[in-house]
C-alpha cells in the first residue's frame, strides 16, 4: 500500500494542456489555508491593477481598509491600507498557477495598466511558461502556467535528472 495519492483531486489548476480551460473565479467561502497579505498606499489603484490586469475578482472589501481578491480557489490576497509600501520590489516573489492560454492576455492586461510592469513570458527548465509582473504597490508576482509534459523534451531530462519521472514510468511516492 501507498501513501501517495493524487493531490490533483484537491486541486483547482487544469490538467497542462494547449486547451486547457481555466477555472471560473471561486466565490464561495472557506477557511484560507494561506494567503498573502500587500500593503497598499492607494486601494483603489492596486484593486484596479490587481481585477484589470491579473484576472482577480474582488470578493469583498472594507473600504478604506482591506480589499479581499481571489482568482481561482485558494489564490487569496488581502490588499491592506497602509502608508508603508516598500520603494522597490523585494527578491521574495509570490506565484499564483494559471493556464497557457491566459498568459498572452494577462500580460497584455498588465502593460496597457503598467507598461513596464511585465518581464517575459518565458519558459522555464521545470516546464512552465512565466511572467513576472510587478504591481503597483511593488510587489513581485509570478504567473505560471504548466506546459504539456512530453517525455522526449529538455524539460523532461530535468525533471529526470532530478529523480522526478512521469508517472508511467514511477509512482514519484517519495516526491509526493
């Protein structure tokens, strides 16, 4: 017996895919089990880049205050009233998962809010294509969508040399 079991069952992020289908925004309430806190010294400004340009959904909001955002279902962010807002973006970054066919259009949402707000899209050795976006509030946030895993691919010979293989090929029990 295993005591691996596919987490994906708990998961809101589509299997990779160029089709993939990206989940509704997640209205409903549960207990957050994390979520990031940014401090803002305009709210109405990072709401407005944060809804515009990432595709969040304001949930609700304590004007003057706080500003709950929520894209899929646990991807939580609390924009919070605060006069102290970093100067720049810190090395830390926060990613949140998204589709291939999203990342054309986020960073095009993005640019026409902040047009240097984006670097990439680019594609990574562990088989994803990111942006990084900074927002107005200088934050450092990444979107990544998984790619289609294709066994012959570099990004397979990666993951291999790592010990990660597809799960036809191993169970990856001691990487779950």
């Amino acid at each position: 017996m295993s005591d691996y079991y596919d987490a994906f069952e708990t998961s809101p992020v589509p299997t990779p895919g160029p089709d993939a289908v990206p989940p509704e925004p997640f209205r409903g309430i549960y207990g957050m089990p994390a979520f990031a806190t940014i401090p803002t010294n305009d709210l109405a400004a990072s709401t407005d880049f944060w809804t515009r340009g990432l595709g969040f959904i304001e949930l609700f909001a304590i004007p003057g205050t706080l500003v709950h955002l929520r894209r899929w279902a646990f991807q939580d962010v609390l924009l919070v009233a605060s006069d102290d807002v970093p100067e720049q973006a810190p090395a830390m970054s926060l990613s949140f998962a998204c589709v291939l066919g999203q990342v054309d259009g986020l960073v095009e949402s993005c640019r026409a809010l902040r047009p240097d707000s984006v670097d990439g899209p680019r594609d990574t050795p562990w088989n994803t294509r990111d942006i990084e976006v900074i927002t107005p509030e200088n934050a450092r946030i990444v979107l990544t969508a998984a790619k289609p895993f294709d066994p012959a691919s570099q990004e397979a010979r990666n993951l291999a040399a790592m010990g990660i293989n597809p799960p036809s090929t191993t169970d990856n029990g001691e990487h779950a």
